[in-house]
C-alpha cells in the first residue's frame, strides 16, 4: 500500500469510534435491561444459526498504568474460583432462555487476564461452556495471554484444552517503556514463548503493541518494530494509547510529560505502517496485520471480513453472548452489558436475574447504518443496490448529506463514490474510521466525540 502523507495523518487525528458495534456503546440506556434481553434470547430459541461466546474475566495480579480495560487488581486467586461460581449462574439463566446446545464457531476469553486463572480452573470453565453450549470441531477458540503469567508448560496445556489461537499483549519491548507503565516482561520471555507456541502447534500467534506511551521515542520505537518483525507473529494489532486520566484511574500515574507529543506519535504510526508492510504484512486496516497466509488475511481478500467487540474476525456475522462482568452481548437487533462491577453482577445473579445493566434495540434506521458502516470497514465498498435491497431504501436519496460530506474525502483520495457505490482507496484505508463516521447519526456534538479515543 502506499504511504498516507503525513499532512493527512495530521489532519486525520481526531477522536471517533472503533465501531465494534453501531451504535457504540456509549449510546447504551439503563430502559434495557434483564426483561428485554431475556426476550431477544426467546425470540433467537428456535434458530441453529451459530453464535460467537465471549467470557470476561476481569482479574490482574499487577497494574498496568495505560490499561482501560474493566479489571480487578489482586493477587488472590481464591477469587477466580468465586468467579466462576457466578459465571456458571449466568450460563444457566441464558441457556434458560435461549435453549442448550446452541452452535458455537468462536469463542474469545479476555480481560483483566484469562491467565489469571489455573489451568484447572479454565478446564473447568470450557467444561460448563461445552456442557451448554456445542462448540463444534474447529471452532476458533482464543485466549488473551500476560506473558508473565505463563511459561511452555501452561501453553502447552491451553493448547490441550482446546484453544487454537492465542494473543499475547506486549505493548513494547524498551525497558524504560515498560518500567513507565509498569508491566516489565524482558523480550527474551516473549521469544521463548512464541517458539514455544509454534512448537505445540497453535494455529494463530497474535501480538498486541501500543503506540503514544510514556518514554517512547522513534528510536526506541524503531527497535520494538525490528524485534516484534524478527518475532514474526501470525498476526499484529496496533493500538494507539489514549490518554484518558479523567476518565480511567490508573493513567493518573503517568506523567504527561512523559508522552510523546502529537507529531511524535503520528510518525511512530507512519513508522509501523511501514515496517510491517516491508516485513510482509497485510494490511487489514485500522489496526491490525497479518500475514497474508493468515486466516484475516485470507478473509480480507474474499470479502468475507466482519468486526465483532473484539475487533475484525473471519467468521461469518453472528450474534455474541458475552458473559461476566461488563460483557457485552449482541442478540438480533439488540446489545447489552452486564454489570461493571462484581457486586452489581453478583447481586442480578443472587436474584435469579441477567445481570444486564443496560442496552439498546436498534431501529431500521441504526441497522441500515450499521450495514453501510461494516461494509465499508471490513470489504472497502458499499454497493447502493445491494444495501437498498437490504433494507428497501434508495441509497443515494436516503444518505444523500453524507454522501455530500464524503466529496471532501474523495478531493483528498480517500474514497471513489459514483453511481454504483463508494469505495475506499488504498490511502483512506488508513483513515476508514474518519470514513465511516460520517454515517453515523449519532455523532452530532464534539462533546461526544469526545469519549472517545483518537483514530490515529
């Protein structure tokens, strides 16, 4: 792909959704709760068409100072088996409503740290899973890994239990990165972890980075690059760091004077766009790559990409039942999120009730906006006849304004709109977030654009 100038890598850096879902979550109200999901999951009874299943599981035993994921800092791990006490009563109330045995083709744990829990302990959770649930034979079943946590024994044994893909979050290798944000994890524990997981025959092995911490700088930048492009993962995903100390508590512990400035960042971004191209990558767009014999690769050329909570994915769009605490779930044309914290999500349980704190039911109008938005973040194109088909509306007349506020990104080469359709150039892949939002009815305000991360 070609190189995105930086005069445009600067004007594009603003704040807007990573459109998991449309409408994102922050447009979620407290009227959809535990009744209106219980009868989403009613209505899907009677359907075979697969799902995706997600588990949430919020423990660390260590701080990260950038993370804004929900989690729970604790090094007593008596509290994992408590967990798993309150998950196995979530899977009962769904699987009451929804029916057993239901197929799953994905199936995701995250965090917090999934490791935090014993081996035992997530032999334990796949048993009630695969007991309520039919995860059929090759079913993509991945795990997010702390390296600390682990060692080849423990891989060896993920491996066993049935997970094919596994993620291990680095973030970077410098030393003075990782002393500033506080998660150490010398390179040379990565790369015995990563030989080993291509020795015990993992399908997939992702490596997660941040771009934007404290400490960074282009050189140091430049070597995290080299080492992560020597490791050669099957598959990268690129974060920019956000810097929300308002918001999220634990970045108050880093020093603002500590971040690289803007420009600095924004050439970090040009640096890895290109390095990974050069190494042999694929890219998939916004932030992720792969190796072009990877399944995302292989799914991008085929047209058959779709974005889930957990970011793009090559199974076919489905619904998601997230469980644990913060979870989100996508049933029909309906989300919702469990509790955020554990004794709000305890307490729904104890009552017998979907531990739902709020959600959303999306109109014809957020569906068809829905549609447009994933077609053009995972295939790069829009048909007009087909998204009219879809949802029995004239393309062009019913997005007429956004198709008028889409003439600037077609001045600046980012998109090809004529009678047929929109298309995505090579150089607005890397901006398709700004792209799609300009579908998106319900960024009207700075204020709401605030809440979100950068797309750069």
């Amino acid at each position: 792909m070609i190189p995105l100038p930086t005069e445009l890598l600067r004007r594009f850096d603003v704040a807007g959704p990573r459109y998991t879902s449309y409408p994102t979550a922050d447009r979620f109200v407290e009227a959809f709760g535990p009744a209106q999901l219980a009868g989403a999951l009613a209505e899907r009874r009677s359907l075979a068409l697969p799902l995706s299943l997600y588990v949430h599981i919020p423990f660390c035993e260590s701080l990260c100072y950038y993370c804004a994921c929900n989690k729970i800092i604790t090094r007593k791990h008596e509290r994992g088996t408590a967990y798993l006490r309150s998950v196995a009563q979530e899977i009962a109330l769904v699987v009451r409503h929804l029916g057993t045995r239901k197929p799953v083709t994905q199936l995701h744990l995250g965090g917090g740290s999934p490791t935090f829990l014993s081996d035992a302990e997530l032999g334990e959770l796949l048993a009630m899973l695969r007991e309520a649930f039919d995860i059929v034979p090759g079913a993509e079943c991945s795990i997010e890994i702390d390296p600390r946590t682990v060692d080849a024994n423990r891989l060896a044994a993920l491996y066993e239990l049935g997970f094919n893909r596994i993620s291990f979050g680095v973030q970077d290798f410098d030393p003075d990165v990782q002393q500033a944000v506080h998660r150490v994890q010398p390179a040379e524990q990565v790369f015995a972890l990563m030989e080993a997981a291509r020795a015990i025959g993992f399908e997939s092995v992702n490596v997660d980075l941040i771009y934007g911490l404290p400490k960074q700088t282009a050189e140091s930048f430049a070597r995290t690059l080299q080492q992560v492009a020597t490791l050669r993962p099957d598959r990268i995903a690129l974060y920019g760091y956000a810097h929300l100390p308002e918001r999220f508590k634990p970045q108050r512990r880093i020093l603002s004077v500590d971040l690289p400035g803007a420009g600095a960042k924004l050439s970090m971004l040009s640096q890895a766009l290109q390095a990974f191209q050069a190494a042999g990558y694929q890219y998939i767009g916004m932030d992720h790559f792969a190796l072009p014999g990877d399944a995302l690769a292989v799914a991008q050329r085929q047209g058959r990409l779709h974005r889930n909570f957990q970011g793009y994915s090559t199974h076919p769009d489905c619904d998601l039942v997230g469980l644990g605490v913060s979870a989100i779930s996508r049933i029909g044309a309906t989300y919702s999120q469990n509790a955020k914290t554990l004794d709000e999500y305890q307490d729904a349980l104890d009552q017998d009730r979907l531990p739902v704190v709020r959600g959303l039911a999306l109109t014809r109008d957020d569906l068809a906006r829905r549609a447009v938005i994933m077609a053009l973040m995972c295939q790069g194109q829009l048909s007009f006849e087909a998204i009219g088909q879809a949802w029995l509306l004239d393309a062009r007349e019913y997005f007429a304004p956004e198709l008028a506020a889409l003439r600037e990104h077609e001045k600046l080469g980012l998109v090809r709109v004529d009678d047929e359709g929109i298309q995505v150039t090579e150089a607005g892949w890397y901006v398709v977030r700004a792209i799609a939002m300009v579908f998106d009815r319900h960024l009207q305000s700075d204020r709401q654009r605030a809440s979100f991360s950068r797309i750069l």
